[in-house]
C-alpha cells in the first residue's frame, strides 16, 4: 500500500487521538515521513527539545523523505500576535490564563514548506484523564517557529 502526503495528516490525528485516550501521559514527539517510493515511516522523537531538528534532519535524509508530518503536545495561545512578537514564539512564557495544552500535527513538504497544520485542545477533567478536542485546521494560524521544523532538506 502506498500513501500521500494528505494521508500524513490522517495517520497523525488517529495516532494522536488514540494516545490520548490510552495514556494520561504527556505525548512523545511523532515523526511520520513518507519516502520517495510513497511508504509511510513513524518514529519516536525521544530526545531533548534541542535536539528535535537534528533527529527529524537524520531521518529525513536515512528516509529519502519528500515529505513528514511532526507531532507534538504544546502549548497554543489565540494571542498569536503576541506570542510571536512579545515571546519570540514562546508560548509557554505566556501567562497562564493566556495558553492552553493542545497536540499539534505540521506536515513539511520537500521544497514546499509546511502544507497543512492541524491542532486539538487537550481537556483534563481530572488528574487522571484526558480528553482530546475534535481537530481543527490550523494551516493559517498555526505558530510555527522554524527552530522546530525543516522546510528545505
């Protein structure tokens, strides 16, 4: 079987979402790469956060990718505006009452740049649950620092 680009977005939600439901734990960092021949490969990005854009430059290059799909809990914000220019894209800086915890899905195609951009609100009812939003397209309002994604490879 063979995949596309759109299918990356798919394959992150449905893994996301399914996370979400089987673990209180926070999300790790997804890679989801589709190669040259059109076969999806998904991995685990178990390294620090400053470590994150050389592991996706790795795989990238060991796949042949022409495209991939980044997974990741953080913390989102409406106050777009300010986050990128009050906290260098630091949403995590903001005041409290000004973020909130989602899983955000950025695909990157090869020489394109990001395609498309999806986010879910993550909801804790209590200290032991969580419960994830339904998914929202986020491709023209999504903060997108490029210290965490590569465009060209």
């Amino acid at each position: 079987m063979t995949a596309s680009v759109a299918d990356i977005q798919t394959i992150a939600q449905r893994g996301a979402t399914l996370n979400v439901k089987l673990t209180n734990d926070d999300l790790i960092p997804m890679l989801i790469v589709l190669n040259q021949k059109d076969e999806i490969g998904i991995y685990l990005l178990e390294v620090s956060k400053f470590s994150i854009v050389d592991a996706i430059a790795e795989q990238l290059e060991i796949d042949d990718a022409k495209a991939y799909g980044l997974v990741v809990e953080a913390f989102a914000t409406e106050f777009c505006d300010v986050a990128i220019n009050d906290y260098n894209y630091r949403v995590r800086d903001m005041p409290p009452d000004d973020i909130y915890e989602a899983v955000q899905i950025v695909v990157v195609e090869r020489n394109k740049g990001i395609v498309s951009s999806s986010i879910a609100t993550i909801n804790r009812p209590d200290a032991h649950t969580k419960e994830l939003e339904p998914w929202m397209d986020s491709t023209e309002t999504a903060i997108t620092s490029e210290s965490m994604l590569i465009t060209q490879w």
